[in-house]
C-alpha cells in the first residue's frame, strides 16, 4: 500500500481523522500524533523524524502558516517574516525529495477577522493572527510552491466558499462539516497526485 504523511500545523490535525477514512484501504496516512507542525521550522524537525521511523513514503501533503505568521507579544514581530518562512518552506521541499517522495503543499485556509489563539500545545502564549496576513503568507508561499514546481492544494479557496470559511467559535479552527470538506479535497489531491483516482 501506498504511503502519505500528512504534516502541519493544528488545522490539519482537526482534518486528519477524515482523510484517515477517506483512504481507508488505499493509502497509509502517517502523521504526528499528539501533536501538530507549529511552524515550518518544526515541521521541518517532524518530517526528518517520521522518515527515519517510517522509510519510504510515496508522498508528503505539508501546510505551515498559522504559526509563521502570528506577532510575539511584546515586540509585534511575525513569529518568521516571510524570507525565513520561505526558506524553511523550501527545505521541508527539499527533505522529502531527497527521500523520494512527491511533495504538496496545502495553503492556509482564510480568518473570518483578525484573531488571537492559545497555544494549544501547552506554552499558555498567545498568538496575534491578521486575515491580511494570511493572504500574504499564502502568496509568498506560492512563489516557493511555483520555483519548486510543487502542486498546491488551495485549501484557501475551498474554504472561502463558506460564508464563515467553515470556522468554528474560535475563529481558528474548522466546524466538523469543515474538517470533512478539507478531509475529502486533501484525500482527493493525495489520490490525484499518485495517480489512484
């Protein structure tokens, strides 16, 4: 059976569990329990991690932005400005190349208003998040994306068809309805991508 990891930050952990049933019986989805891809910078650190745990796989559907976006407290600066988010991009691109695998990238889905979020993994921080800037963010991802010849998942656009982008109260996260919608176009691009459809 083919292999997929699936990597990124908790926007595609709320997904996962959907694109898990989607390819039942066709496709292996790997990803990191328990824990999600923050930035790229530690997606990078999980992509290295779950290769050498699992060996080959066949393809890795990535998104970072969330967290590369977001200001720090105090200072107001972006977590990673855009030429540091850039070059982890391309570095995650390049790992799972060398590793044999198709790479995709999936964009950040939109914000309904500017935002703050908790760090769901325990640090108690809390994250600054502009609606601008997750357009920003997705158009200097999509350079890399062009310069590297990677197939994009545009989970942004599925996600704007809804009048609230499917987001749940916290402005962050996607309803039940949404994870399946977002399951099923990552399901989907997967099989596309290893020619299965």
């Amino acid at each position: 059976m083919k292999k997929a990891i699936l990597l990124g930050d908790s926007i595609r952990e709320w997904y996962t569990l959907n694109v898990v049933e989607e390819l039942k019986g066709k496709v292996e989805v790997i990803w990191q329990k328990g824990d999600n891809g923050r930035f790229a910078a530690y997606t990078l650190g999980q992509l290295g991690g779950l290769l050498s745990e699992h060996g080959k796989v066949d393809i890795v559907h990535f998104n970072n932005g969330y967290w590369d976006m977001s200001t720090l407290p105090f200072t107001n600066e972006k977590t990673f400005p855009i030429p540091e988010y850039q070059h982890y991009l391309r570095r995650i691109i390049k790992l799972a190349r060398a590793a044999g695998a198709k790479v995709v990238f999936a964009t950040t889905t939109p914000l309904p208003a500017d935002n703050t979020a908790t760090d769901n993994t325990g640090t108690g921080v809390n994250f600054n998040l502009e609606k601008d800037t997750v357009v920003e963010y997705n158009n200097a991802a999509l350079e890399v994306m062009k310069e590297e010849n990677v197939p994009v998942n545009d989970l942004y656009a599925i996600a704007k068809k809804h009048p609230r982008y499917y987001k749940c109260e916290d402005n962050l996260h996607h309803t039940p309805e949404g994870n399946a919608v977002l399951g099923k176009a990552v399901a989907d691009f997967i099989l596309k991508e290893l020619d299965m459809q």
